[in-house]
C-alpha cells in the first residue's frame, strides 16, 4: 500500500511542513488582486518565516515537485468551488497505480488507491495517518471513499472525486479559498511522540497533541504573544510572523 520510491523522495521533502491558515490572511493584507501565491513565492516565504500554508499552495508546490522530479501527478478533491474545498493529489508511479497524497490533512505517507493492484489492501492500516487507522474500504475509477478509525472507537468518512481537476479550474477554486479568511486560525503540525508521530493542532486559541493514547491539551494561553512562542516552539515559525499573523485574525 505504501508508494513508491519515486513518490515517496518527493513527499518526505514536505515531512517537516505545517498545514496552516495563518498565511492566507498575512498575504491577504498584502497581495494585489491576485490571493494565490505561485510557488517561487511560497518557497521564498518559507526560506524566511518558515511557514507553508492551506490545502491549496501544499497541493500546488507537491504538484511542482513532482513535476520537477518526472512524476505523473494532477490535482483531485472535493466541494471544488465553494469555500468547503478540500484539495489533495494523485500521484502515478510507473506501474501506473494511483497513490493518494494528501499533505492538507497532514498524511504520514500517500496511499494506494487502486483496488485491482495486487498491493491494494481495504483492511486497516497503521502508519498513514497520524492517531487513527485508515481503510480504503471503495475506490473506483471515479471516487474513493476513506475511513478514518480512532482510537476512541469513533470513524469519520472522506470522500474524494478523482477526476483530474483542470489546472484553471484548480486555480479559480484556489482563489476563491484564499480570499475566504476563515476566523479563528489553524495550524496542524506532526510531531514525534514515544514511538510514533503524533498531530498537533492550533484551533480556536487552543492546542493539543492527538495520540494512539488520546489527546492531550495543552495550558491555555492569554496573550497573542504567549501563542505566538508556542506555536514557534512547536513549529520553528518566525515569531514575529505569528504575532502579525495572528492578530489579523482578532480585528
């Protein structure tokens, strides 16, 4: 189920990356019409701040990536066009099998999506997602349907359509996300813990690690400030970068 070497070389570039909400409405204050920042941008952005970004520049700088490294990719995903849009990418590795690679979710690993491979289980499986088991449990031609199992015993479901989206449409749908500030800001993160890597999460001024033992909570804090060197202690983000950041997230 795991990809291959081809895939994986350009993946694990991103291993040390957050998924984060916070520079869509720094750059918001910033930008010129045009909210979708291309990749030499983020890429200087990130030389500097250390930041990343939403599920759309992750999937579009994979994209480049893959491309760069001759790797078959195209962009997938679901509520393309409104401001639920989720993105991700399928990667195809020279047997063609499909991996799924979702770096706005914060996937450990791509997953193989194609049901008739020999190496295609829908058992559950550690080792892709962080504190949960994963189950491809359908995957056609069209869509695939994932299963999410917690610790706690509680599922949730995500569906993807896997109809490559058309680049201009992948565009128009980006610029519609990053002209949506969402309030509050989120941050997600993988974290190591004992043996295994963890998810830690920035939502709704709190945080707390997702584990295979259950989640802890971290102490609240009071202060943009005291927030600001949490998620840089976590993170490594610029700190002068979050208190910006996130005080455009409180006017």
């Amino acid at each position: 189920m795991h990809a291959t070497e081809d895939i994986l070389s350009v993946w694990r570039k991103f291993d040390d990356f957050p998924m984060e909400t916070l520079t869509k409405a720094w750059y918001f204050h910033q930008a010129g019409r045009k909210k979708q920042r291309d990749v030499s941008l983020m890429k200087e952005h990130r030389a500097q701040f250390g930041n990343s970004g939403n599920c759309f520049d992750l999937a579009l700088w994979l994209l480049d990536e893959f491309a760069k490294n001759g790797v078959k990719a195209y962009p997938i995903g679901h509520h393309i066009g409104t401001t639920s849009a989720h993105v991700a990418v399928i990667a195809v590795n020279g047997n063609g099998n499909r991996y799924l690679c979702d770096l706005g979710d914060l996937w450990l690993n791509p997953i193989l999506i194609d049901s008739d491979s020999e190496e295609f289980s829908n058992e559950k499986l550690t080792g892709f997602f962080t504190a949960a088991e994963i189950q491809v449990v359908t995957s056609d031609e069209d869509h695939v349907k994932i299963l999410y199992h917690r610790p706690n015993g509680k599922c949730s479901t995500q569906e993807f359509h896997l109809d490559p989206i058309e680049m201009n449409q992948f565009l128009a749908a980006a610029e519609l996300s990053q002209n949506h500030l969402e309030k509050p800001p989120l941050l997600e993160y993988r974290i190591p813990y004992k043996n295994e890597m963890a998810h830690w999460e920035f939502y709704n001024w709190t945080s707390f690690l997702s584990t295979s033992e259950g989640l802890f909570h971290d102490p609240k804090q009071e202060t943009v400030e005291q927030w600001a060197n949490v998620i840089h202690q976590k993170t490594g983000i610029d700190e002068a970068f979050l208190v910006e950041a996130l005080t455009l997230h409180i006017k």
